[in-house]
C-alpha cells in the first residue's frame, strides 16, 4: 500500500470509531447495552490513534459509556420498583 491509501484508510478508520462515539450517545437511552459496547470500542481505538478526531472521540465515548451505564442502572430500578409493587420481591 502507498502512503496516500494508508492516509485515507487511516482517515476512514478514524470517522468510523468516531462516528461510534456519537453513536454510543445516541443508543444509551434505547439500548444501553449496545451503547456501552459502541463507546468502549469507540474509546479504545481513541486511545491508540493519534489523528485530529481522537480527542473528540474520546470525549464522546466517555460521554456514551457514562450514559448507558446511568440509564442501566437507571431500568434495573424500575423494573425493581416494578416488582416491588406486584408483591413479588
């Protein structure tokens, strides 16, 4: 491969994992599973990449994985709550 194609492999690459953090925010208040899944890949890429993106992928990530873990903590509660109410805990 020349320099150019590594550039622009590189440069795809690095959209992708970006692109996996914006992701990770938006899945973390319908499926914060795959929200977690998102941002802790997004966020281990951002760390090992050196290109314009990695800091703001970083911080997307961080903020998606944050989020999903808020809001699983978040419907474990309810559904807790809900069972509470039926008499069944």
């Amino acid at each position: 491969m020349t320099k150019e194609e590594l550039k622009n492999k590189d440069f795809f690459e690095d959209r992708i994992y970006y692109s996996l953090g914006i992701l990770s925010i938006l899945l973390a208040f319908f499926n914060p599973i795959a929200s977690l899944v998102s941002g802790v890949l997004g966020f281990n890429y951002s760390r090992k990449s050196n290109y314009s993106l990695q800091k703001k992928t970083k911080k997307f990530s961080i903020i998606g994985i944050i989020l999903s873990v808020i809001m699983i903590i978040f419907y474990v509660s309810i559904q807790v709550i809900m069972l509470q109410s039926n008499g069944i805990f």
